[in-house]
C-alpha cells in the first residue's frame, strides 16, 4: 500500500506497483499462464468487490440471453456470459426524463463487508468504477440520442445530466466514507484519433461534474483515480484541474514523448498497458515500448505498471512486461 501511495506522490517508491486491469466479466476467464503470473507477481493494487445488502443492485439476467442492468437498460448477453451489446434504452423517449427512477439500492453498500476487506488487504483498495456520467448517459438515452442532445444543448437533457449528477455524487460520497484508498472515475471519451465531442462542450458540460468527484475525495483523503479509452490529450491539462491523480490511457493512441511531456511530474500514469499494445506487438517491440514507456514517464515515482487483461490474451507478452518492470 505504501508502494502505491509513494508512487501518486513522488516520493521514490522501491519499484514500479503493478496491477492486473480486468474491466469486464469476460476478462476473468483468463488463461492459466495469467494465473501462473498473477501468482508470480503479485498485484499491488486491488478493487474492493461491489457489497451491498442487496443482489439486484447488480443488475438480472432474464430469459433468452438479456441482461437487465439496475438503471433499466437491456443487452445481449454474449456467449462468454458477459453483457454486449445495448439494444433498449430505457429514456429513448424524452417524456420519460421527469419520471425516471434512480437505483438507490446501489447507495445501500455494506459498510461492513467493504471495510473489512480493506482492513485485510495489504494492498492499495480502489472503489469499484461505477461513476461514469457519460456513458450512463448514452445507455439511457442511447448513444445516437445522447450526442443529439449534447450538440443540440437540449435543456432537458442537462437538466437530466444534473440529476444524474447528483446520484453519482451520492453514491461517490457513500463510497469515500469507507476504507477504501482511492474513488475512480471511468469515461471513455476518445475514439483512436480524437475526442468524441468538441472540447469546448466537454469543458462546459462534463468538467464541472469531474471537479466535484475530485473535491469528494480531497475532502475525504482519498486519491482520485480516473480512466478513459481513446485519444484525449486535449483534455488532460483540464483532468488535472479537476483533482485527478492517477490517469488510465490507451497508450497506443498517444505520442509518448508528446505524453510524456505533459504530465510527467504532475499526475501518475495508471498503466496504459492496453489491449491493443500487449496483443498487437511482437516482442521485440513491445520490449522497445516498456523500456521507453519506464524512461519517459518514471519519475520519483509516476507509473503504476497497470496491465489490461481479456479473453484473449498472450501469456508470454504479459511475462515479458512484468520481467521489465
């Protein structure tokens, strides 16, 4: 634990902490060569498991392969067991905004069970990343709608937005007032190239609530996590502003030194070891980019060696970054 603390504050950490990133059910079924390494090289950070008094507030699968998550929407579920792809939402009809109801049984966490797992582990503990303004709101409203809106200033929809808001912010404040070390934040807002909507919008909109996350956990001595697939470098100076510690990107999308230069110092880079860098590169050059990943963003502190695992993943690639790192 202290490793990690020493790492978001620049204060010379021994080594590198390192976590296995698994965002999703199917990323769980991992190969036995990832177990082997995860007992090899054990994870220096953790999220505490989702405790709450009551099962559905985790969502319900239904008859002929649906899920029904706890806000109302419906996926297909994939054959590997995990939630696909949204095909009903349950706010496609503006009408619905006023008479929407928020699961408040997500707000009724067992305190008891989440601050005893916390008290015996001997690791950093994150809040699971439930708090996700932006993509909440595309599975609400659906993702066609949701960008409608936001580009067409719909006052319904911000109006909408600042319940939504609210919820996050009761549920974020429920979570930082356990014993965990860190609240995340989880938005993914870039496409390979580009961010999904205009930075000036996402400055008028969607930085205002991110401020808020982060003074819920300043006010409560916790660190502040955030994530977001995509290329987003143009708002990562505001990100910092917001409070933001501890940042989880899709490296592959960026420039390393342009990166680096950035926030190096500043904020830690939370992994980045996605994916599309572990599985897409052979391993001379994957051993390239951590080496150059370490030199450029290795500070006093600065990197948490956080590695994205899935379904389909190389065993002998992950064997080589943690032997790096």
């Amino acid at each position: 634990m202290e490793l990690v603390r020493k790492t978001l504050t620049f204060s010379g950490p021994e080594r590198i902490p390192r976590q296995f990133l698994i965002w999703n059910e199917a990323g769980k079924k991992l190969p036995d060569g990832i177990h082997r390494l995860k007992e090899a090289y054990p994870e220096d950070l953790v999220f505490c498991p989702t405790y709450y008094f009551e099962p559905q507030a985790r969502g319900l699968f239904l008859k002929d392969d649906i899920y029904f998550d706890e806000w109302g929407c419906r996926y297909q579920v994939r054959p590997d067991g995990s939630a696909g792809m949204l095909f009903s939402s349950p706010l496609s009809d503006r009408s619905d905004f006023r008479n929407f109801s928020f699961p408040e049984k997500r707000l009724n966490l067992d305190l008891d069970k989440i601050n005893n797992f916390c008290k015996h582990s001997d690791r950093f503990v994150l809040a699971p990343a439930l708090v996700r303004p932006f993509e909440q709101l595309q599975a609400l409203r659906s993702p066609e709608r949701a960008f409608l809106d936001l580009h067409q200033q719909s006052r319904s929809l911000f109006k909408f937005l600042g319940k939504l808001h609210h919820f996050f912010l009761k549920e974020l404040t429920a979570w930082a007032k356990t014993e965990v070390d860190a609240l995340v934040v989880a938005d993914d807002w870039g496409s390979q190239s580009d961010l999904l909507i205009s930075p000036a919008l996402w400055r008028q909109v969607f930085k205002p609530l991110y401020a808020d996350y982060g003074k819920i956990a300043r006010d409560n001595g916790k660190f502040f996590f955030f994530h977001s697939d995509g290329f987003i470098l143009e708002i990562i100076e505001d990100l910092i502003e917001t409070g933001v510690q501890a940042l989880n990107l899709q490296l592959s999308c960026y420039h390393l030194v342009e990166l680096s230069r950035l926030i190096n110092s500043r904020i830690t880079l939370w992994g980045g070891f996605d994916l599309q860098m572990i599985n897409s590169l052979p391993l001379d050059r994957l051993r390239e980019k951590v080496i150059l990943i370490k030199k450029l963003f290795v500070s006093a502190g600065g990197l948490i060696a956080a590695l994205e695992i899935g379904k389909e993943i190389y065993p002998e690639n992950i064997q080589l970054i943690l032997s790096l790192i």
